[in-house]
C-alpha cells in the first residue's frame, strides 16, 4: 500500500449535470433535480447555497432563480452505466460506490497505460467526450484520502495527493472532509472542540470512542492519522462487457463501419474470454450525427464469446441500423454483452469442427498475449492500425480503447 495509484471518481452535481447536458438552456444556469426536497443542485445553484436534501421551498428562497426540474431516473441510469463502461475501460479493477462514484485501482498499469495521474487525466477526459458529464477525480495511496481529495477538487477537477504530502493535505481540513463525518458526528466532534482532522488525529481512540461511539471512533482514528489499509475490490459478478468506437465527424463507408464493428467484437469477446464469461445478449450501441443515441439488442440461442458468433449478432444489428445510419450519421459506435454465465462450460462444450471459432479465438489471444500486437490481425483490419493497447495481455485487464475519441 506505498503506491499512490487509488483513483477516486465521482460525477460532479450528477442528476443536475444530466439535465443540462441534455437541454442547453440550462447550461450556465442554477439547476435544482426535484421539488419538494433537493435531490441534487447544479454547481450555480450551490453558489447561491442551495444543497441536496435541502428543502425545496428553503432552496427557491436561497436561488428564486432557479430552474426546477423533475427527476428523469431513466436518464440518470442510462448516464451511470456509460460511465460505468468507461471506468471498466480504464481499469481492470473498479468498485463502485454508488450511482455516480467508484474507486479505481491504477496498480501495475504504468508501463500499459501511464501513470496514475495520467490515467485520471484521461478518465476525466474520455467521461466527458463521451458520456457528456463533468467528472472530478482524486488519487492518492488509501481509498479514504482518494475520496478526500476528489471532493477537495471538486468540480470538474483532479487532483493528485503525493504519498509524501499526505499529512500537509489532510490535517488541516475541517472534520467534515473524512470519509464517513456527516453532519451529526461533525456537530459531535466540533462540540468537543475538535474543528479540523489533524486536532482529531491527535486525539486519543478512546476519547474518540467516548465521543461518536465504538465503530465510528475507530475509524475516524485511523484514517485521521492516515491509516486505510482497504483494498479496492472489483463489483462481484459484473453484469456486462462493452468496448466502444468514437468515429468523428466525417461520413462513414459501410465497409470501415464492418471493419469497426470486427475491432469491437475482437476486443469485446477477448476479453469475455479472459475472464471465463460467456454472454447471451448482444446489443449495439449507436451515437448518430445529432447526438442522438439509439441501442439495439439481439439475444442468442446460446451464450457465446466466440468473436464471430458476437459479431454475426452485430452486424444483424447494425444492418437493421443502416436506414437511420445513412439518414443521421453515426459518430459512436459499440458493443456490449449481457446476460452473462460461466464461459468455460461454454468451451467444453464445444464441437469438434469448431463451426463457433474459439479454437481459433483461443489461439489468437494466445499468440497476441505471448508475442505482441502485430503477431495476428484478423483480415478485415490489415491495413489499419489497430493501436497498440488493442492486443495487451489479457491479463493487464484493459485499460484503455484506442480507437475511442483519443487520437
Ligand atoms: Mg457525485
């Protein structure tokens, strides 16, 4: 635990992000999700002092001009769940923490994808090229200091605390800064005279104990003096696998859109096939030229993680996609695989004649893992560039998309 590679993530004023994303004119303005209680505020709106949980009728006295708008959760979860696949690009191992938070571990992917503070950058950068939203990230050794310093940096921030500069960062914030202080044991703690966490860092557990009880004086001794041993720990059991393709403005040939797609399908299911998971349903995700989105899903006879047998489902789709594709555009394109069971009973079930491919798939990942990039490229990509981190072990999990919106 020396290393300073926790990545703390969190969308900044989420729902109310979600709302001016999608309607421009309440971009710049105060923002308030909800009526009779606040359920987020917009970063103008908190200008004015208005706060989640807070009253409805307080918060239109604190901001009479304020936007109040209904919460849309079907939007709210749409939005997650992209960012979501964002954060299962950037690392293998991400743990959520609720809607619109999670922890990042950035261990053992210097040499791969950059440093932990490079990694954020491009976080923060692929969240709002992609899903649309604002999002602050804090890094630092302990999952406690990691949640300390994102909302330090809060918003649309990042902010990096050096493993050398932890107690200067720390001891000087207001106790309502740690991980688990809300405002009842913030009261709690400031009415024994202990305004910041360094004076409570200097306090003994015991007096602590005595103060906020026996689970909460524990841990706000420990992480107040600097001490999380927590780990991050990936979601048990995740329930999907995505990979995703920004094209640009420009128009799109039908044959560089297939040549996509096998990229997505190759990338998707080797991944599928690294970590044991089969999936039954296949859906493809479209951006069009208006920003609009659409999704389409195919669910298999069987589960699958042969590539082709993914990318037969996907190009079903994308062909019955096409109409809408030549009339708006399409500047995104992806696929994700749901419905997921164990892989591995998949491949003992597997036919001699190997009509499914993962014998063949087996192999490819095999020679990519051991010789390198170049060593396979399946036919439909020669003659592009497949981007290096394509054909990463599979085991380095994937931390980034190279065809996405960096270039
Ligand atoms: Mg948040």
């Amino acid at each position: 635990m020396d290393e300073v590679t926790i990545l703390h993530a969190d969308l900044d004023a989420f729902f109310a992000s979600v709302e001016q994303r999608d309607d421009p004119r309440l971009r710049g303005r105060p923002v308030i999700v909800g009526g009779g209680v606040v359920l987020a505020a917009s970063y103008e709106a908190r200008a004015h002092g208005v706060r989640g949980a807070m009253g409805g009728a307080r918060a239109r006295r604190l901001c009479s001009q304020a936007v109040f708008v209904q919460p849309r959760w079907p939007a709210y979860v749409e939005a997650s769940k992209a960012v979501f696949e964002v954060f299962d690009r950037t690392t293998p191992v991400v743990e959520p923490l609720s809607i619109d938070e999670a922890f990042l571990d950035a261990r053992g992917l210097e040499h791969i994808a950059g440093t932990p503070a490079q990694i954020a950058a491009r976080l923060r950068r692929d969240v709002l090229e992609q899903v649309g939203l604002p999002i602050t990230v804090g890094v630092a050794r302990t999952k406690a200091l990691a949640k300390v310093a994102s909302a330090a940096a809060k918003p649309d921030g990042l902010l990096v605390v050096p493993a050398d500069g932890e107690i200067a960062f720390l001891h000087p914030l207001p106790v309502e800064r740690l991980w688990g202080v809300g405002p009842a044991t913030a009261a709690k703690l400031r009415g024994h005279g202990l305004q910041t966490v360094g004076q409570v860092a200097r306090t003994a557990e015991a007096a602590l104990i005595q103060i906020v009880g026996r689970a909460a004086g524990r841990h706000l001794h420990a992480i107040a003096n600097n001490r999380d041993p927590r780990r991050v720990r990936a979601r048990r059991g995740r329930r999907s696998f995505g990979s995703q393709s920004a094209l640009g403005r420009s128009p799109t040939t039908p044959e560089a859109l297939d040549a996509v797609l096998v990229g997505l399908a190759d990338r998707v299911t080797r991944r599928m096939r690294a970590a044991g998971r089969a999936g039954r349903t296949v859906v493809l995700r479209l951006r069009f030229g208006d920003y609009s989105r659409a999704t389409r899903s195919q669910t298999l006879f069987e589960a699958a993680n042969a590539t082709e047998a993914i990318l037969a489902a996907a190009r079903t789709l994308l062909a019955a996609a096409m109409p809408v594709i030549e009339r708006r555009g399409v500047t995104l394109v992806g696929i994700t695989i749901s419905n997921l069971v164990d892989g591995r009973a998949v491949q003992l079930a597997l036919p001699f004649e190997d009509p499914t491919g993962l014998v063949l798939d087996a192999a490819v990942d095999d020679v990519r893992d051991r010789f390198g990039p170049t060593a396979v490229t399946r036919a439909t990509q020669l003659g592009r560039d497949p981007g290096l981190a394509a054909w990463l072990p599979a085991h380095a999990g994937r931390p980034m998309d190279p065809s996405d919106t960096r270039r």
